[in-house]
C-alpha cells in the first residue's frame, strides 16, 4: 500500500456547460493505492476549481470540485472491469476526467440567493430591494373583483 499526492495540469477541457475546468489549470489527486490479488486499487479525492458563469446573473464564478474515486485496475483485460494495468502502470487521466466532469454542476450560481436579471431593465437585481411587483395581465382583469379564498 502506497499514497501519493499528484498535482498536475489539466491536460484538456474537462466539462462543456455552463462550469469547466479549463485546460492547464491544476488538479491535485490524493490517492491510496493497494496491490490486490485481482489489480491495483486506487482510492481518493480529485480537487480542481472550475470556473464559469451564474446562470443567473451571469457573474464569473469559481467553483472548488472536490471528488471522491475508488476504482479497481485489473490486471487481466475482463468486460467486468472499466480499467486495467498495463505494463505494471495505471493511467489516471479517464478516472479523473469522470469523476470531475460528473462532478460539476449544472446550474453555477454566484451565490444560493442571487436574484438574477430584471428581465425589463436588463440590468443586475439588488437583493436587498425585495420581490418586484408582477406586471398585471389585462386578460385577468375581470377576475380581480372576485374574493380569494384564504
């Protein structure tokens, strides 16, 4: 049993949406590694930082990645296995790929809270200023003399 710790640049894009890890910058994979009787298990965590945009706002945006791998290298080629060993060394770069570009997320926000565009103006909402009045829909207008019911 070894562990290591690896800090390497990224050597493509990991990801396509709205949060990448983009190419060069550093990955730092902290691993635990065991000689079995099957392969070479490998356990540990990927750290990255990926960058992007709020999808609300549209703010540039950091985001630490930081994701655990476990996974079996088999030293026999077998369909039951995803890696294996080859001449007695194990390649990282699809292991880590995974994990990361899995480990994403969909929707970067800036912050949980962050109140968007006003979709009139364009321009960034103040959080502090409250919800903004909706806009009544002439449609509805003969309704609005009716009572709710609370």
């Amino acid at each position: 049993m070894r562990e290591r710790e690896l800090d390497f640049p990224a050597p493509e894009q990991l990801g396509e949406g709205a949060a990448v890890v983009p190419a060069g910058s550093e990955l730092r994979i902290s691993a635990r590694i065991e000689g079995l009787h099957e392969g070479i298990l490998l356990s540990g965590t990927v750290q990255a930082t990926a960058t992007g945009e709020c999808v609300r706002c549209l703010d540039p945006v950091a985001i630490p990645v930081d994701v655990d791998v476990q996974e079996l290298f088999s030293y026999q080629p077998d369909e039951a296995f995803d890696f294996t060993v080859v001449d007695d060394r194990i390649d990282l770069e699809p292991l880590v790929r995974d994990a990361v570009v899995l480990a994403l997320p969909f929707q970067p926000l800036c912050r949980p809270d962050c109140p968007g565009i006003d979709p009139q103006t364009g321009e960034k909402r103040d959080a502090a200023a409250g919800p903004d009045e909706q806009p009544h829909d002439p449609r509805w207008a003969a309704l609005e003399g009716f009572p709710s019911e609370s």
